[in-house]
C-alpha cells in the first residue's frame, strides 16, 4: 500500500488562468478538438459533447472539465493539466503527456510514452500502460447532478471497476514499477481542482466519497485483514439502492471496515449454480 513518503508532488498552476467556457451544441468537428491551451481553464458542459469525439492536443499550465457523456477521448502531448473527464462510452488514449492530473470514467484506458500521471479511475476493462513511468492510480470518486445518466448515456456500470488491475505492456526487469497506487487518503480535488462559480453552483459538485456517483473500492492494495465476505444483491428494480445504503451503514458502524471490489453481472442458471449451489431465487 502506498505511504504517504512516497508521493509525488506535481508541478502545480502558480497564475490566474483565463476562462474559456464553451456551450454551444452545434455539431463541427472543430468543437471536439481541444487544441493549444496555455494556462487556460476551458469547460465544455452538459449537452455540449453528447457522446461525441473528444481531442484534447498541445495543452500545457491548463484545467479541462468535460461535463458531458463522450464517445471516446485522446489527449496528446500535454504538460502539467488537470483534466476531468465525463464518462466515456468507448476508450481514453493518453500519450506524450507528462506530469498530469487525470479524472476519468471510461470502458477502456491506456496510455504510451507518458511520465508521471496521477489518474482516478473508473475503468470497466483492464487499464494499460505502455512505455509509461511514474503513474499513480486510485478510485474514481465524483458527484455532480448529471453524471449518473451520463454514465447510463455512455453504457457504463457504476460497479464494474477495474482501476488497479493495472498491465504494464513494458515492465523493466528488476526495477521498481511503472505504476503505483495513490495514498488512500488522497483527495481529488488537490489534483483536478472542483470549478467555482455561479454557473457550476446548480451542478451541486462534491469529491465527498460518501456522495460519489462511483463506489470507491480498496482495489488491489495490500489488505489490511485476512477476514472478508461477499454480498449479492439480486436484481429486482431496487437493489442498487440497497446496496449503497448496506455499504454506508457498514462504513458508518465500523469506519475500518473496507470495500475491496464490486462487480455488476448477469448470471445464467449455469453460473447461479456453480456460485450459489441452485439456480432458483
């Protein structure tokens, strides 16, 4: 499990950047190409992207926010953003960046030649890194008041999250990973800062783990205890309510306890017989 000794501090913006805000909805592809920001914030809200194709090229010193569903994502060749990034129907490629901040919901994440990102990450597959150094990942944890049907727009499951199931395409025999696990205690808002204003005000943004639209899961750190349990919830319209209220009345009661995984899947009579011993419910 990652201390806190060692963390990486990235470079940090140290000037009042301009603000770029874009709410058109007209359809050009000119509108999806993020291109060339310098110590700029730009946002693109709700309805603005609505499951299209995002580039963001050539920024550097800038903070992006996609508040929308996207179809898929490449960030190329960006110097020290912050980037948030709503749910991705397909895949986010990020290559020759380095020393960014990244939150992102996505089916498919990989990145090639990339130095020192530090992602929270919702990914539904296996995440990869290629000819990549010094990445840290932890849990994606987010709320603003769209982004649960923006994930159902983008056809992701909340619960199927594979963030630290990292492959590394090119290990280095007999040296440190590529990759790393974030401290636990990290806070998403000292990486991709939570936009101010009047205009964010109705979105109701929070980075509180208690309210995040996501789950946020322990992963593949180091367990803390050999004790563990699994709980099913059998679709029936109100399950997912279920389980959120099991898991915060779990955290409340016994703050030490953690959630190692979940995992959203439809079962055969196959399947509910191997686990469960009967295919009936």
């Amino acid at each position: 499990m990652c201390q806190r000794s060692c963390f990486w501090c990235s470079p940090v913006l140290t000037t009042k950047p301009a603000i770029h805000r874009d709410k058109r909805d007209r359809s050009k592809a000119s509108d999806f190409i993020i291109d060339g920001k310098k110590g700029e914030v730009f946002v693109k809200h709700a309805g603005s992207v609505n499951g299209e194709q995002i580039v963001i090229q050539n920024c550097q010193d800038s903070t992006i926010y996609i508040f929308d569903h996207i179809a898929t994502v490449s960030v190329d060749d960006c110097v020290n953003c912050n980037i948030f990034l709503g749910p991705i129907k397909s895949s986010v490629f990020i290559r020759d960046c380095k020393q960014c901040r990244v939150a992102v919901a996505c089916q498919q994440y990989r990145t090639r030649d990339c130095f020192q990102i530090d992602t929270f990450l919702l990914c539904c597959t296996q995440p990869i890194i290629e000819s990549s150094s010094r990445m840290k990942f932890t849990c994606f944890r987010y709320y603003y008041s769209q982004l649960e049907s923006h994930f159902k727009s983008a056809g992701l499951s909340v619960y199927n999250n594979n963030w630290s199931n990292i492959h590394d395409f090119t290990p280095v025999p007999e040296e440190d990973l590529n990759f790393s696990y974030l401290p636990t205690d990290a806070k998403l808002e000292d990486f991709v800062p939570v936009p101010a204003g009047p205009e964010f005000d109705s979105m109701q943004i929070t980075t509180d783990e208690d309210r995040s639209v996501v789950p946020v899961t322990w992963g593949k750190r180091r367990k803390m205890s050999s004790e563990s349990c699994l709980v099913v919830f059998f679709y029936d319209g109100g399950s997912c309510q279920r389980a959120r209220r099991l898991m915060h009345t779990v955290k409340s009661r016994n703050p030490n306890c953690i959630l190692v995984q979940t995992k959203e899947v439809s079962m055969g009579p196959d399947d509910s017989q191997r686990v469960f011993g009967s295919d009936s419910y």
